[in-house]
C-alpha cells in the first residue's frame, strides 16, 4: 500500500509540475504576443508620422477634407485619372449639388485648399523626402489663389520651403514654413542640421507681408 501510495504521489506532482510547465509556456507566448502587437501598432505610428511630411495631415495616401464656403459651396480635388502625368483638379461644388467649376493644377501632385477671403488657396509642395525625413530634393511650395466663384487664377506665389500647415486669418494666411538644412551650395544635406521655420504671412492677393524665424 505503501508502495502504490506513493507511486500516485509521485504520479501527481509529475503532472501538476508539467500542466505548470504547460501553464507558463502558453503565458509566455500570450506575453509575446502582446509584445508583438504592440511593436505593430508602433511601427504602424512611425509610418502615419513619416507620411505627415507633406502638407496634409491626413497622410500622402488620402485626399485632403472638404473645405466649405460661407455660401455653402464645397471645393475638393479631383484626380483626373485619365491624364498620363496624375494631374489634380480642384472642383467646386454648389450648395445645390451642381459643378460651379474647376481649375486644372499644375503637375506636382496632391495640394491641400484653404480659404482666404473670397479665394480658394491651393498649396502644393515640389521636392521629397526621404524615409529617414530629410531632404531629398529642394523643396518648394506653390501657392494659387483661385476665385471661390469663378474658379480664375487670381493670383500664384512660390515659397521656398516646405509649407506644413495654413491657417487663415482676416487679412490672408499664416503658414509654417520649414527649410530644410543645405549645404554651402543650397543643396538639401541630411544630418548637416535641423533646417529653419518660419511663420509667414501671406495677404488675400497673395502678397508676402512679413516673415518671422521660429527658430
């Protein structure tokens, strides 16, 4: 009796102590699997950031929101798949539901609109950026102020430097502006240093009123 009794003792440690070995693997893997998601969801979050190098916050893959008139008019782009170099259109839209017109940008991409006064504004970005976020090309910004209601080109302005948001006020826009480092040829030098921003000012014609370095 002696003998079986602890034949069954032995017996039950040994699968306590392997369901525990058991237990603890599938808690490891279960950890690792978190860890695993959760790497995930941060490289997904490097990725969203690397993309909101360009003017438009929600990223190089979508298009910019819709931005609405006073009068109800909608103005958005429009890609025109059917042109050969993926030119961009920007497209008005009555409160009534009809096309009141559009204007054909010029080929640099995506652009985001604003509106100024009783303008649209087009802000598009030539040049690029690398993955690791600097500067692959010079960069620089094109501004076209069209008329909310014909869609005419009142006026354009080139900024050197990369505009990264607009906010309109009263009188025009406020942008940030970003230059990137250079070398002593102008030349765009990732590591040679952190670039220059700037808050720049920009009235409803589409003059520069001032600027002003933020760092």
């Amino acid at each position: 009796m002696k003998l079986n009794t602890l034949a069954v003792a032995v017996l039950t440690l040994s699968m306590a102590g392997a369901a525990f070995a058991q237990s603890a693997t599938v808690e490891r893997g279960g950890m690792g699997g978190g860890n695993g998601s959760g790497s995930g969801m941060g490289m997904g979050n490097g990725s969203g950031a690397g993309s909101g190098m360009g003017p438009r916050g929600e990223g190089m893959g979508g298009f910019p929101s819709v931005v609405v008139g006073t009068d109800g008019s909608a103005y958005l782009l429009r890609h025109l798949e059917a042109d050969a170099t993926g030119q961009f259109e920007v497209v008005s839209i009555r409160a009534t539901g009809v096309t009141g017109w559009t204007y054909k940008l010029p080929a640099l991409g995506m652009a985001d609109l604003v509106l100024s006064g009783t303008n649209v504004v087009a802000i598009q970005v030539a040049g690029g950026y690398g993955q690791n976020g600097t500067a692959t090309a010079a960069i620089t910004s094109k501004l076209i102020g069209l008329s909310q209601a014909s869609g005419s080109a009142l006026w354009t302005r080139d900024i050197e430097g990369h505009v990264s948001s607009a906010t309109a006020f009263s009188g025009g826009l406020y942008l940030t502006v970003v230059k990137p480092a250079t070398d002593a040829t102008g030349t765009p030098a990732p590591g040679s240093g952190t670039g220059v921003r700037s808050l720049v000012a920009v009235s409803n014609d589409g003059a520069i009123l001032w600027t002003i370095t933020l760092n």
